[in-house]
C-alpha cells in the first residue's frame, strides 16, 4: 500500500509524513499520483521544516536516486501556474526543474539574492565550474542565463549572446561593458560591426540598446532605409524607430529645421545622440546660428568641443541657452559659449551678468586674455577669494586692474576689503601705495601678491602693510614668498622686527643686481668687502 494516499490525503497527513520520516521512504511512483494540490503541500513542507534532500547513488527509493530526481518528480505535479507567493514557499532547489513553466524563475526580482543562489546552484548541477557554458547549459540554465556575470559573457559570447538578446529586463553594468566590448572586437556571432546587415540588426534585439557611438558609427553607412521609412517631418512615431533605423532614414537639415519638435517629443538618450551624429555631419564645421537660436534643450547634449567651433553674435542667443542651462551642471558649456560670443564681439549686458550669477565666477580663469579684457568691471563685484585660484598672473594682472577701476568710488578699509581678492595681479607700485593706508593684510593674502611685486619693497612698507599680523612672517620664513623677500631686506632691518627672522643679506655685504647694470670688463670694481648675490657669497680679496 502506498505510504500516502493519492486522493484521501490531507495537509495534515502531509506534514505526518515529513515529521515522522515517511518521506524519505517516498517513491517517484507515489508522488506522480498525488493531486497538483497536494503535491505543491508536499512541496511546500518541505520548504517549512528545511529538509535537506542528500544526493546518493542506486535504488529506486528517493533517498536513493539523488537530488535532482527527487526535484524532477516533485517538480512535475506542480501546478503549471503558481503566484509569486506561493513560489516563495517552495524549496528555492526545486524552482530549477519547474520545466513545464520556464518563465517562473523570472517572477523573482532580477539580481535578488534568491535568483543568485538559484543560479550558483544551477552550475553546480550542471558542473560548470569555471566561467565557460556550452549551449546545452545556457538551455538548462533558462531564465537565469539573463544572470550571468560579464565575465562569463567574455568567455562564452557565441553562447550566451544570442540568450542575452532575448532576455526581459535591462542588463547589469558589468553585462554591458562586456557585450559591448565582444560586439566591438567581432569575436560575437554576429561577427565585426562593419559588416552588420539589417539581418543582423534584428539578431540582436534586446542588445541594441547598449550600443555605444563607436559600434554604431562602424557599421556600414550605406545600409539603406526601409521603404516608407524616411521621414518627412519630427513626430513621435521615430520613438518606435530601431537606432539603425534613425541613422539610416533620417535626415539632418529636417532635425535642424523642426529643432522645437526635436524638445518636445520624449526620444531616449541614445536616440538624441543619434541626432547628434547626424546635425554634426550636416555641419562639420558648427552649427549656424539659426540653428543654435532653436537648440532649446538640445543644448544639454553639446559639448564644449562642439561650441568652440559656433560664431554666436546676439545676446538673445546667449540668453536662451543660459537659461536652458540653469540648474543642468553645464558650466563647462556656459563658459565656453560666453567666450565664443565675446570673441564675436558681443558684450555681456546686465541681464548676461546676471544670468551667470549662479555659475562659479572661477570661469574667468578659463576665458582667454582677449575675452577677458571684455568682461564688465562691475563683474568684479561678484569675485570671491577662491574664484581666482586656478587664474594665471596675466590673468591676474587684467582682472586686476578691473577691480581697480570698479571700486575707484571706495575708500578707506571698505575699498581693501573689496580689492584684497585681487592683489595677486597688482604691481608693486600698487603694493607700496596700499602700505600708506595700513591696511592689516592678513598672511594668506599676503602669500597670494607676486614675487616680483613684493621683493621691492621695504621692511617698513610691509610691516604697514600686514600692521598685527607681522609676526605671522616668522612661521612662513621658509616658503616663499616671504623668504623670497626676506633674501632682498638687510637684515639689521629684519632685526628690527624682533622676530627672529633670518635670512637677510648680512651687515657689510652688497648686493648686486645685473639686471640693472653690467659692469664692463674693465671697470675696477674696488669694493672692499665681501658680495651677496641671490643668497650665496661671493668673496673676493682686492
């Protein structure tokens, strides 16, 4: 008599026979006569006391005939629909051989834990150990061949390519750097890009989308548009267009032409750089303004690169693309579209200005000198201390000599206050007229003033200038500027400060600066004593 009853037999006798140890005596012949319902319980008790079914070899008994036997023969009389609920009562084991419903597996989450251990599973099962799969594992692994990492993609691409193409749902990063880079090389079974037909386009299916510029710009241009395909105007029916289709069909004066449709239709990214490729061929050598005056959103997807090449002269040009860009992170795009329209001869009214205001004004260091000196001086009033610290000292010099101009109605400490940022350009004659004023320069402004401006002056001058904050000139002895400077003062002057400070050329020497003037070779050069040049000695006996 059978160990449990095919049409009698409850959930409760059930759970009798997996708690009383009947069920390792359960042969395949007794489960193939269980209802679907009462084999799903059976299933389902197993999954609810954690059995573990071991794997031995002979006999008929299920103890004996190993794990996946014991799996197939449950698997079987399972219903051919379950829920997601009730596949997450099943032994995670038993969802591999559900053969007669292959799309269960995807009911769970794609890269969920569980889909994880399926899968580790299933290679052992099927003795994959290293990172090939032949065909007939890819059949076995079904659903879950959509899971395997990249690297199995890079060692088994004529395999599992064609699986991927047919797989549900987007592919992990680490799948797509790999298709990509097997699509690439031609090592796929769809052989090198430059060779693709329209036959091979639709081989691909659901690898299309990852794509990149490179692979689609490879493949042969001449492929021709299907009939009926071209375009006579931007709709949204060119959303449901394959990419190759868009590069084919669609022209690039009719996207120049209706850029305000371009913005309204929601195309993917892929597809807007395909209309990218092809405004870029129209006009290999920038867009007109007529077009960048309807770029609207468009603009988000030009480069800096692209905008070097652009001849903008009108304000209102400027003033629609800045808007478009605000918020976008596209600083690069903004300074470099400002620059193009100065060197046009354009000149930044108020509303530019203003429009700018939200950008970092550390874009002034990337203008040209040219575009620099048509910068407003009112800007100047906007320039924070760190705004300038990638400027060069030419740079430094004009945006100087602006702020100069710009605060020229300010007085006193408030007209510091305001200059400070910019003294890194200033000169020394600025320097010294500045020491007048004693302004309290602290060190971190001080260590910004150029070399050359500060070594001229004085050690009275400076210690005007910095006022309290001379002693700071000790901890910065070592590092120029300050030692810079302190190798042109004497040093009973540096003495005078009390500071300790050393450095300074010695009582007694002289310093000589060629750069004035060169003795001739026969001037007698009675001196008496020894020379200091830049820091070392020179002695000479005369």
């Amino acid at each position: 008599m059978p160990l449990l009853q095919t049409q009698t037999t409850s959930q409760a006798t059930l759970l009798h026979a997996v708690n009383s140890g009947l069920f390792l005596g359960l042969t395949c012949d007794e489960v193939s006569g269980l209802s679907m319902e009462h084999a799903k319980g059976l299933a389902m008790a197993v999954r609810q006391k954690n059995i573990t079914l071991r794997a031995h070899q002979g006999g008929h008994r299920w103890i004996g005939t190993g794990v996946p036997q014991q799996l197939r023969c449950l698997a079987r009389r399972l219903p051919r629909r379950l829920t997601k609920d009730e596949l997450d009562a099943l032994p995670l084991d038993l969802l591999l051989f559900l053969n007669s419903q292959p799309s269960n597996v995807d009911v769970l989450p794609r890269r969920s834990l569980e889909r994880q251990r399926l899968l580790m599973e299933a290679l052992k099962c099927q003795g994959v150990y290293g990172l090939q799969v032949s065909e007939a594992d890819a059949r076995a692994l079904g659903g879950l061949a959509c899971d395997l990492p990249g690297k199995f993609v890079a060692k088994s691409s004529e395999v599992l390519l064609p699986w991927l193409a047919r797989c549900r749902g987007p592919l992990d990063q680490g799948q797509e750097k790999a298709v990509r880079e097997v699509l690439r090389s031609g090592r796929s079974p769809y052989g090198p890009p430059s060779k693709w037909s329209v036959s091979t386009l639709d081989a691909l299916q659901g690898l299309r989308v990852v794509l990149d510029e490179s692979i689609v710009h490879s493949i042969p241009k001449e492929k021709a548009c299907p009939p009926g395909k071209e375009p006579s105007v931007v709709d949204e029916n060119l959303i449901f267009y394959q990419n190759w289709e868009l590069e084919a069909c669609v022209d690039g004066t009719l996207l120049a032409s209706q850029m305000n449709l371009v913005n309204e239709i929601p195309f993917t990214y892929e597809q807007l750089n395909i209309f990218k490729h092809k405004l870029d061929k129209t006009y290999p050598r920038g867009y007109p303004e007529s077009l960048i005056q309807q770029l609207g959103h468009f603009f988000r997807y030009v480069s800096p690169e692209d905008i070097r090449q652009w001849n903008v002269t009108s304000p209102d040009t400027v003033k629609t693309l800045l808007k478009v860009s605000k918020g976008q992170k596209m600083d690069a795009q903004v300074v470099t579209l400002v620059a193009c329209y100065l060197r046009g001869g354009g000149q930044l009214d108020r509303d530019i200005v203003k429009a700018l205001g939200d950008i970092p004004l550390s874009y002034l260091c990337d203008f040209s000198h040219q575009d620099l000196h048509s910068i407003p001086s009112r800007v100047m009033w906007l320039v924070g201390p760190q705004d300038l610290d990638k400027c060069s000292q030419r740079h430094l010099g004009i945006l100087y000599q602006k702020a100069y101009s710009a605060f020229q109605n300010v007085s006193g400490l408030e007209y510091f206050e305001k200059i400070r940022t910019f003294l890194g350009g200033a000169s020394e004659e600025d320097l010294r007229a500045l020491s007048r004023h004693n302004v309290s320069m602290d060190m971190a402004t001080f260590k910004r003033l150029q070399v050359d401006s500060l070594v001229g002056l004085s050690v009275a001058e400076v210690q005007n200038l910095l006022g309290p904050h001379i002693a700071d000139l000790k901890t910065e002895e070592d590092k120029s500027p300050v030692r810079d400077w302190l190798f042109r003062q004497q040093q009973k002057d540096l003495d005078r400060l009390g500071l300790g400070l050393q450095g300074g050329i010695p009582n007694g020497y002289l310093v000589l600066d060629f750069n004035v003037r060169r003795p001739s070779p026969v001037e007698p050069l009675f001196l008496g004593q020894d020379l200091y040049l830049h820091g070392f000695q020179l002695c000479s006996q005369l």
